[in-house]
C-alpha cells in the first residue's frame, strides 16, 4: 500500500514539473518529464510494484539474489585465472594441441617451417646500418627491443 503512494506521489510531483517546463515554453522537455513521470503509476496499475514489493520481502528472493552473485563471482573468476594462466579458450587450446601433432608427425630432415613458430633471424649491427643509410636507427629502438625481450614477445 505505501509503494503505491510513493509511486503517485512521484508521478504528481513529475505533472506538475512538467506543467511548469511547459509553461516556460519547452514543450519537448515538458513531454519528456511527463512521460518519465506516468511510469511509476504505470507500474503500479499493472502490479509490478506489488510483485516487486512481494519479492523484496521474500527470504528465498533474497537467497536466489545471493546464489546469484555467488554463480557471478566464481564465473569472473574463473574467466580472470584462465586469462592470468593463459589457459585461453577450448577452441586455441584445440588448435595448438593440432599443431604440436602436426610438429611431432612432420620428418625432422625437412627444410625448417617459416610459419609463425619460426624464430626471427637477427642481422647484425652493420648491416641494419647500412640499410638505414648511415644512421644507425637500431639504437633508437634498443630499448623497446629490450623491454619486449623481458615480456617474451
């Protein structure tokens, strides 16, 4: 009973706020408060409000309520392990389980793969210098290299 005097409370108080906006000429924030304020009195004639305000109430509501953010929690955490771990989803763990058989089966004689596992060949300081044409741009990097070195990539 209060929750459906609350709501009308709100909706009038929302008519009259709209009353003045249009009064003052702001026909189109006018209609936009009365709308927002019809919903509370529309919610109560359709018994949301009292559905609501029976769950709110409810013990097992609440549990349910708790269940769920339990459910949430450990969801998000698995999902944080997994990406920390870099476990990745089933879909990359199957296709790198395919690659590694690919790799075991393939004859160790064969020319090396120049897929993506194929380490980069380093070329030595004086010929980067020659390409750069006498500037030595290797050096203006160093650090970047170096920090990516420490983070494996």
């Amino acid at each position: 009973m209060i929750a459906e005097t609350i709501c009308s409370a709100v909706s009038a108080a929302g008519l009259g706020i709209a009353a003045i906006t249009a009064y003052r000429k702001r026909f189109l924030a006018a209609t936009r408060i009365a709308a927002y304020s019809l919903v509370p009195v529309a919610l109560v004639m359709t018994g949301v409000v009292q559905w609501l305000a029976d769950k709110a109430f409810s013990p097992t509501a609440w549990v349910g309520v708790g269940l769920l953010g339990l459910s949430w929690l450990l969801f998000m955490t698995t999902r944080m392990v997994e990406r920390r771990a870099g476990v990745g989803t089933r879909k990359e763990r199957k296709e790198a389980a395919r690659a590694a058989q690919r790799d075991a089966v393939a004859p160790t004689a064969s020319a090396p793969s120049l897929g993506a596992s194929a380490a980069p060949v380093a070329q030595p300081k004086a010929a980067k210098s020659k390409k750069s044409g006498g500037t030595d741009s290797g050096d203006d990097f160093s650090d970047v290299e170096a920090i990516l070195k420490k983070h494996g990539i």
